[in-house]
C-alpha cells in the first residue's frame, strides 16, 4: 500500500470524517489514514477501532496494520474480544505482523486466558516476536483441546528454536489431529544432526497423511540430516508427487549419492515439477553416476527442466 506524507489541513479534513455522523464516511476515512504517516492518523484509527459501527472498526483494524507502536498493539489485541467476527479476524491479522516487544505481556496473559480465537491469535502474534517469555505458555498450549491453539502454539516454538522444547515436540508428533503432526514437522526445521527430534522427523515421512510426510521432508533437507537420506531414499518413491519432489529436493541438499538412482529415475515422471527437482537434485550431487540419467533427459519436452538438465550435466561430467 502506497504511504503518503499527510499535512495539517489534509489530515484536519479526514478527522472531520472520521468523526462523521454517517457510519460510512468514519469507515472510508479509516480506510484513508491506513496511508498517513502522521502519528495523529494513528489516534483517530485508536478511536475508530472502538466506534459504535462495526464496519468502522473492522476498516480500523485493517488499516492499523500499516502502524507501529504499543498503542497500536494493544488496541488489536483488546479488539479480538469484539462481538462481531470480522472486527475479531481483521484484528488478529493486523496483530500477527506487529512484533511489538511492549505487548509480549499482554499477548502472553491472553494465550493463558482467552477463549480459543483469542489463545490462538496471541500466540500467532507471539510466534515472529521470539521472545523466551512465552515458551512456558506455548509448551501449556500444546495439550490445548482446540486445534487452532495446538498449531499457533507449535509455531511460537519452533521461532525460538529451543531444543529444551524437544520432549513435548515430540509427543506433538504423535497428535490425532494431521495439521498439528504437519506443523510439529515444520517446528522441528531447527533440529541439528544426532539430537532428540531426529526421530520425529523420520516417523513423520511415513505418516498416514501426506503433508504431513511432505513438511517432514521439507524440514530434513532444510536441517540438512544425513541420518536421514535412507528414508529419503524411500519418500522420493511416495505415491503422492509433492512428498516425491520434496524429498528429492532434501536429497539434493544433503548431496546425498545414495540417491542418485532413485532421483534419476524421476526424471521420467509424469509432472515436470518433479523432473525439474530430480534435475536439480542431481546437479547438486554431482556425481558422475547420473550422466546416463541426464543424458536421456536431455530433450525433456519442458524448457525449465531441460535447462537444469544441461547444468546438472555440466557438474556431474565435471566431477568425473
């Protein structure tokens, strides 16, 4: 959104609208100061995200999400208890960009007090803050009955990257619900060769649900886990293409030769995605075991594949 620079005769003109007596003009003025740059734009959006109109509101809320400050913060964290659904949603997205360390308390006391939106909004807003603070309060979320809590809660710890959270990451990977496995998948990305969470990570590329199996995959080859590349190895032939390309992909990362024939046989796969990942992977690899493979790809009917096809080609006739 373009910001523009407001003057006093300009901003005086929109906080007579502001404070209109037609609910319709206040919204379109609140609509406007999401664009000032002048701290007082941020007082009339303080006073419209508690107007009588919730139409007001909710166009306060969204436009909040261009300010900063405290102020700002704890009016949306106050606004996720309104009565009507839309203020409540508007708030809580313009609240998970703040990253206002003035309001850590705040969102700490309602992620322990709240109904379930709001335990679940003020740790989404908690999880980009990374402040050490709130891990006791995520690791008591972690058996919260709402799914949406569970998840949040998941993601502020895996932005702390705290391996004394491994024990209870690890009981969330045995979750009912597959969007919590999924996310326990994505919190252990910072997991580090030989430690605890190795093996939640390898369980989850045989869970019953594919994004599950597919984070999982994603997370090994970002940790980059060479304890891994076995059932990697096996993932790379998952009945689902996005598991497929995954783990390939981690393969790739882990520079894994062990895979190589596995990978070289996707690049005959029906989808180019997973052709232009087995291409990458093995231009990662480099080794010269994958010349034949990429040879036969070389006139593969997509441009982007062949491409990488001729690059990994180059490395791996390079290594020989």
């Amino acid at each position: 959104m373009a910001v523009f620079e407001t003057f006093d005769d300009e901003l005086d003109e929109i906080a007579e609208r502001a404070r209109s007596a037609d609910a319709g003009i206040r919204r379109v003025a609140m609509l406007e100061l999401a664009e000032a740059v002048d701290p007082a734009a941020v007082d009339l959006l303080l006073e419209g995200i508690v107007d009588p109109d919730a139409m007001v509101r909710e166009a306060a809320a969204k436009a909040l999400d261009e300010h900063q400050g405290a102020p700002v913060a704890l009016a949306l964290i106050k606004a996720l208890d309104d009565d009507v659904e839309a203020v409540r949603l508007a708030a809580a997205e313009s609240l998970a960009d703040k990253k206002e360390p003035a309001s850590a308390g705040a969102l700490i006391e309602r992620a322990r007090e709240g109904n379930a939106f709001v335990r679940a909004s003020a740790l989404r807003a908690l999880k980009e803050m990374q402040v050490e603070a709130a891990m006791p309060v995520a690791l008591s979320a972690l058996s919260d009955p709402e799914v949406a809590v569970r998840r949040e809660a998941l993601g502020v710890l895996g932005y702390l990257k705290a391996e004394a959270a491994l024990p209870a990451l690890m009981m969330a990977a045995g979750d009912a619900e597959p969007s919590v496995r999924r996310s326990v998948m994505a919190s252990l990305v910072f997991v580090r060769p030989g430690t605890a969470g190795v093996p939640a990570l390898l369980k989850g590329l045989t869970d019953p649900n594919w994004q599950v199996r597919e984070e999982a995959a994603f997370s090994i080859g970002k940790a980059k886990l060479p304890e891994a590349v076995g059932a990697l190895v096996i993932a790379a032939g998952d009945e689902t293409w996005q598991v497929t390309a995954k783990a390939i992909n981690a393969l790739g990362k882990l520079k894994a030769s062990e895979g190589v024939p596995v990978i070289a046989g996707a690049l005959g796969h029906d989808l180019s995605n997973v052709r232009k990942e087995a291409a990458a992977a093995l231009g990662e690899i480099a080794d010269p075991a994958a010349v034949a493979a990429l040879e036969g790809a070389f006139d593969d009917p997509d441009p982007d594949v062949r491409k990488l096809v001729r690059w990994a080609l180059e490395r791996c006739r390079a290594a020989a």
